[in-house]
C-alpha cells in the first residue's frame, strides 16, 4: 500500500512459504503489520522472531472454515482490524479429470475456493464500517484458460475467479477492492511438496503422462520471481485504477493473451448462430 498513510494491516494465509511468505514479507520490509496464517504455526516462528511487534502467528487450515471466524477475530485482537486480506494458500493436483476422484476434487475445492469465500465474508464486515480494504485472490493462469490434467485445479480457480468478479462489483461501494492475481510458474513448492498426482489410467498416458513426467524436475526451475510478484500486487493494489485481474510471469501473460485471442475469434466465427436464437417476433 502507499507509503503516505498509516502502516496497513495484512492478514495472509499460507504465509509459511511461497507467495503467501513473500507477500507477507514485502508488507513487513514496508512498515505494515501481518497476520500470518499456516496449517502449522511453527513454520511461522522465524517471521515473529524477527517481527515480534508487528507479526501475529495464527494456526489455520484455510478448509477448517469453522475456524476462519476466530482466525480473523485472532488478527483484530492482534492489531485492531484486518486492511488486506490475501488468501494465498493453496496446492496443485495433475491428472485427467477421468482420474481425479470425489474426495480428491473436494479436498482441492475447499483450499482454493470454501476456504477463501470463508475468510472473504469475515473480514467484510470491519472492511465495511471502515469504508475501506482490499482482498487478494491468489489463482493461477490457470483461473482464466485451462488445458490437459488440470481439470480439477482450474475448477477450484474459475470457481475463486467467478466468485471473486461478482464481490468486486458487490463491494465496490463500500470502499473496498478485490484483486484477483493469476500467476504462472513461480519458484514456489507448488510443483513440489504441495503438488499431488492422482492415480494413473493407462488410456490417458499419451496425454498427461508427459505432463506427470514433466512435474518430476520442473521444481526449483520455474522462471517467476515470488518477490517480484509481491511488488506487482503491491503495485496494483496502490494503482488509482487497479485491475480486476492481474496475470503475473512472462508464461501466463502469453498464454492469457493466446487464449483471449483464440476465445474472441470463436466468438466472432459463431456469433450468428448466437444471435438466431431470440424468440422471433410476434
């Protein structure tokens, strides 16, 4: 946030590592205050250690959403109120959709998509009577187009983005901003230990297999930086006019450009056949 106002309160959930750690690290290197969340508060001790006055550790596994109320109510006792709230936490899931089970697409839903509709609705309300504050939606590139053995992750992210599109015009005029921020490959543990392969049918191994076998050295080699990625969202956040979405890394810019591309010549090819449809006229 800008520099010429009072320090911000942040609340970022998977702040133990990742883009949630550098997010929550860049607001502490400007002067604001974090409330940092993760399944396991140990892995949180460092950041107190070294912020004592100005971290709070909060144990909270974002799909516990009977804990999100006191989670947040843990942050406004901590620091008074919650300004930003980022819902980073998150893990990846390859395999076919024919692959992937209930229980798996389930798990994967209540991470990315009940988990921060949960803390989205109770941080709303002191945003509200402030009149002001802004939620970070962390998705993916592959929120806005998807591809071959990711059916379930980008469910959960179209389900985040879609939801994330109506409350920003919702609480627009309470002040309030939403941020829906679509990464690429950014040298995060997603394609490490938060990643997950679902169990293999043969059918489909000229298809994802290559992909599954891709995963296997990909981590540690992606090209996106995750604390450059924490001043792009800074950035935006302090724009006069910010984004509803932001693509972040060279990758997901590419291929949200591609996929606009291919999506408004389809539009353009079928759009008589979309218009013949209406009632014809008494």
């Amino acid at each position: 946030m800008s520099t010429d106002r009072t320090p911000a309160v942040w609340m970022v959930t998977g702040a133990s590592s990742g883009l949630g750690r550098a997010i929550a690290q860049a607001a502490l290197d400007a002067g604001d205050s974090v409330v940092a969340t993760a399944r396991k508060a140990g892995g949180l001790d460092d950041l107190v250690e070294r912020y004592p006055d100005r971290v709070a550790a909060v144990e909270l596994d974002v799909t516990d959403t009977a804990r999100v109320p006191g989670a947040v109510a843990a942050a406004t006792e901590a620091f008074g109120r919650v300004d930003v709230l980022v819902n980073s936490a998150g893990r990846a899931l390859i395999g076919a959709a024919e692959e992937t089970t209930d229980e798996e697409l389930r798990d994967l839903m209540d991470v990315h998509f009940f988990g921060p509709a949960a803390l989205s609705r109770a941080v709303l309300p002191g945003m509200r009577a402030r009149g002001s504050g802004a939620i970070v939606q962390i998705s993916s590139m592959g929120g806005r187009l998807s591809f071959a053995a990711v059916s379930a992750y980008s469910a959960t992210k179209f389900a985040l983005e879609g939801y994330s599109e109506a409350l920003a015009a919702e609480v627009a005029p309470f002040g309030i901003r939403v941020l829906v921020v679509e990464p690429g490959a950014f040298r995060t543990g997603l394609h490490g230990a938060a990643m997950r392969i679902t169990t293999p049918i043969a059918a489909y191994d000229a298809v994802v297999g290559p992909i599954r076998a891709m995963q296997a050295g990909f981590d540690g080699t992606q090209p996106g930086d995750p604390a450059k990625a924490a001043a792009a969202i800074r950035a935006a956040l302090d724009a006069d006019e910010p984004p509803l979405r932001l693509p972040l890394g060279n990758d997901a810019a590419d291929a949200v450009a591609e996929s606009l591309d291919r999506l408004r010549a389809e539009f353009l090819a079928w759009e008589p056949v979309a218009r013949s449809t209406d009632l014809d006229p008494a």
